[in-house]
C-alpha cells in the first residue's frame, strides 16, 4: 500500500492518518494486485475501522451521505453531492473508487465536489494500485504532481491524500 499528501511541502493530518492506518491494517483483504474488489466491496472491509474514527459510511444504495452544497430560499438544500464516509468534525470526506478511477476520471470528479463541500478541508481517495495492468494510483499521483506544480490555480482544501491499495 502506498499514499501521497498534497501539498508536499505540509505534513498529513493526524485525523487523515487514520484513515490511511485503516487501509493499512486492512490491505491483505484489499491489495488490488490480488483481486477484483468493486468499491463498495472495499469500502464494506474498512467501514468498521472507519468508524471507529468517528466517520459516518454509507452502508448501501439506501444508505447515502449526502452533503448540501446549493440552497434555496429558507435554507432548503436544493444540490449535494454523496461521498463514501464523512468525519464532520474533522472536515474530512473519502472516497473508495476501483475501476473507474483513472479511466473514467472519477479522481477527478471526486476532487471536485470536494472543493465544493463547506466544512470540508480534506478529501482521501482510495484508488487501486493495479487495474487490468495498469498502474492507476502512479497515474493519478502523476495527474496530482502537475496540479499542485502548476501556479494556474488554488484547490480550497488544506489537504488531498491518495491512497493506492
């Protein structure tokens, strides 16, 4: 298993650690170089540990963490965005992606609504290392490196953290 912190030039989070320590503890269950795990087959594993860190996760298609991030008149929230577990307290959101993480961008759009998220300072996506062949937590590191080089813009997170599992 393997992560990044973003920016390079700040340490991680201790709250983030945390989360980066439940998919260690948890990666002879979900090492992608040795199975097919769907995302919520992999977030169903390290669900109870995140819980334990005091993160709300979804526990099915019926079960959503929705976070309003649009209102209406009357504060009635009118768009939000679901993510796979939340910590309020800390402001942190993860996400469990496989599959269509690099291919499909999903890094991407996970990234994204994150920096549209009130409260939220930290996102932590999970990718897996390997998929058919390829090597898409390197791919998205590679993605992130020309982000945080390039001055063109900020991202209002005090954090991002990929973990390659």
């Amino acid at each position: 298993m393997r992560w990044t912190n973003y920016p390079k030039n700040r340490k991680v989070n201790a709250a983030v650690l945390n989360v980066i320590e439940v998919f260690e503890k948890n990666i002879s269950k979900i090492n992608s170089a040795s199975n097919t795990l769907k995302s919520n087959e992999v977030l169903a594993i390290v669900r109870e540990d995140l819980m334990k860190c005091e993160f709300l996760v979804e526990k099915g298609k019926s079960d959503k963490i929705r976070i309003p991030v649009m209102y209406e008149e009357n504060g009635v929230p009118t768009k939000t965005f679901e993510v796979d577990a939340l910590n309020e307290r800390n402001g942190i959101v993860v996400e469990v992606e496989a599959g269509r993480a690099y291919d499909n961008y999903q890094f991407l759009k996970d990234l994204f609504e994150a920096c549209c998220m009130e409260d939220i300072k930290y996102v932590c996506i999970a990718v897996r290392e390997v998929y058919r062949g390829g090597k898409d937590y390197e791919k998205v590191i590679a993605f992130l490196d020309a982000v945080y080089a390039s001055d063109k813009f900020k991202l209002p997170l005090e954090g991002v953290t990929i973990i390659g599992y």
